[in-house]
C-alpha cells in the first residue's frame, strides 16, 4: 500500500468526524436566520486549517458573508496555489422531501448523503486533508493559501470587491477549485479554465473610409497599449 493509502486508512474514521461536524452547521447564504450558523462555518474551518498546520488562518471580513483564508508559504520563490471553496450551502426545503435529514450526514451505500456533502464543503474538505498530508510528511512541493467564501450560492456579491482590496495577498500561480463536474462516476476529470478579457477600446462613431481617412484617423485595433 501506498504511504496516502496508509495515512487515509488510518485516519478515515477522523477525517469523517471532521467532515460532519461542517456538514451539520446550516450555512444557508441565502437566509437571514442563518447568520449565526455562516459565523459558525468559518470558525470551524479556521480551526481545521490550523490543525492542518497552516502557518495562519483567520476570518475575515467583506460587504457580506465572511471570507476565511489561510496559508503555508514554504518558500517565497516557489509556485503557489490557490484553492477555492464556499462553505454556504443551498436551502433545503421542502425539507419533507428529503429521505434523510439534510445537516445529519448519512452513508448509505458508498455515498454520503447531505446537504453540503457534494456542493462543496466534500471538495473543499478533501483538498484541506491533502494539504494536511503532505504537511505531515513534509512533500509540500509549493506555497498554498485557501480561500474559502460564503455567498457563492447567491451569486457571490461581495467577493470581487474582497479580492481586488487583497489581491497581493491572493497572487497565486494557479487556483484550484473543485465545485465541477466528472465524466462519469468513475473516471476522475479535471475541468481546465481560462482567464477571459473584456477589452474596451474608443474610436470614431462611424465608419470612415481607409483611403480618404487612413493614417489621419488611427484604428483602434492597431494602437499599440501599455
């Protein structure tokens, strides 16, 4: 058996623990009531990043749901990554609907069934027990930081404005999320995105003739940019 192999085996029984007890908090975004219970979500990750060994990990503040982050700098001329999650959950109603009870979480089968399980606080978790990992075995091959938010299930408002007030502290070489899809149930996938520019330029508000106009009236397209 592998040495992860080993370590997974030997700790899935608290790993489990740990991943219920973030699925029984109610982190609904999307209701006020569920204030307490969002403060409650971070909290607990900022506890098991720490655990995990991070160097910091704290709560933070935005125009909306608090944001936690935290970090292992290794080396400040290694590569970094950035790994994404949401620890807010979709509303559960109409609850009578649910087999289970949607924050208790259940295995039926080879699958955990509850809200949270799946979207995303599963993902977010296992990256955090990976980070764990090689913390422990000392084979981080890079600088990490966690991000972790509470208002992508409503669209995320506040989080733009959160990310340009700290971008230096974010600058990563890649980010990795893993709120995506598979192929199918037993073939790993990995979803690759791409950074898109909407570009803005300003020129004449009409057509004009290159032979009367060209070389007096410059294209924008053509201009060079800083």
């Amino acid at each position: 058996m592998t040495p992860i192999k080993n370590h997974i085996d030997a700790n899935w029984d608290r790993f489990l623990e740990e991943l219920y007890g973030l699925i029984r908090i109610p982190s609904i975004s999307s209701e006020s009531a569920h204030k307490p219970d969002m403060q409650r979500a971070t909290e607990y990750w900022k506890e098991q990043l720490l655990k995990a060994e991070a160097d910091k990990a704290e709560v933070m503040p935005t125009e909306g749901n608090l944001v936690v982050y935290g970090e292992k700098i290794i080396d400040v001329k290694a590569k970094t990554v950035l790994v994404y999650g949401h620890y807010d959950v979709m509303p559960v109603d109409p609850v009578e609907l649910w087999k289970t009870p949607p924050f208790e979480p259940r295995i039926i089968g080879d699958r955990l069934y509850a809200r949270g399980a799946n979207d995303d606080k599963g993902q977010s978790f296992m990256h955090a027990k990976a980070f764990e990992y090689m913390v422990k075995e000392n084979c981080l091959p890079c600088n990490v930081k966690f991000m972790l938010e509470g208002e992508e299930e409503i669209g995320s408002p506040s989080l733009g404005k959160w990310c340009a007030d700290h971008k230096e502290m974010l600058k990563a070489d890649v980010i990795l999320v893993s709120d995506t899809s598979m192929i199918a149930p037993e073939i790993p996938s990995i979803t690759v995105g791409l950074s898109y520019v909407e570009v803005s330029v300003t020129g004449p508000n009409k057509d004009l003739n290159s032979g009367i106009f060209g070389g007096t009236v410059a294209n924008p397209a053509n201009i060079p940019t800083n």
